[in-house]
C-alpha cells in the first residue's frame, strides 16, 4: 500500500483526519487496480477530484478567516495537481502506467507526510483557535 493513514500523527481537527484517511484509501484503491491491471483511470479520476474538492474547501477556510500561510499553502496544492495532471495525461496518452505508479508511490506519499505535518498541522491549529476565539 502506498499511504497507511494510522502511520501519521492525528491533527487538531477530526473532519481533516477524516478527509486525509479518505484520500489515503482512494489513493490504495488506485495503485491497487493498476498493479492488478484493471482500468486505473476512474480510480485515479476520483483521487485527483477528491483532491480539487479537499483543497477548494481548505482554502476556502482559509481565505474566509485570513490564514497568514495560505498564499504558501495554496501554491503547495497547486503544485501537486500539477503534478498529478501531468501523470494522469502521461498515463493517457501512452497507456504505460510507470509514471503515473512513480506518482503514486513515490511522489504522493513523500508529498502527503510533509503536507500534512507542516502545512496541514499549522492549519489544523489555526482553525481550532479561531474556533475557541469565537466561543469566547
């Protein structure tokens, strides 16, 4: 498997974990089905469109409640979906799924641990003190 989500650290937030498990078994379910040879696409379709739906919705957060970081937080997602973009095209295109497995076994997870233990965790604790400011 690519990612075990019990292998990282918990943040502030249990609707981030929850998102972050979700991602981390898409992203199974899809390296699964190509090194068993079944059609990656949709499985890797619905990785990448959970991704667009995660991050829509955290810099959403993020802009409603002026995160100092989202600038840096923003480009960071942007880069992966640029990344992620160009394996799916490359995977399209030629049908040979070396790239686009790199992707998701290398590329991912190492991307995955070092988003979600800086940048995630910062967001995580910001949100929970906005949280308690406002039921004060």
């Amino acid at each position: 498997m690519t990612i075990e989500f019990r292998d990282y650290r918990p943040l502030a937030l249990a609707q981030m974990n929850r998102e972050h498990e979700e991602f981390a078994n898409l992203l199974n379910e899809a390296e699964q089905a190509l090194l068993m040879g079944r059609a990656g696409l949709p499985y890797l379709r619905r990785v990448y469109d959970h991704c667009l739906q995660h991050f829509a919705q955290e810099e959403r957060d993020m802009e409603y409640l002026r995160f100092p970081a989202l600038a840096a937080h923003r480009h960071e997602h942007q880069r992966i979906l640029q990344l992620f973009t160009d394996a799916l095209a490359g995977y399209e295109r030629s049908g040979d799924m070396t790239g686009v497995l790199e992707f998701l076994m290398d590329t991912i997870p190492d991307w995955f641990g070092q988003h979600m233990n800086n940048y995630d965790r910062a967001l995580s604790q910001f949100l929970v003190q906005q949280d308690q400011k406002r039921a004060h």
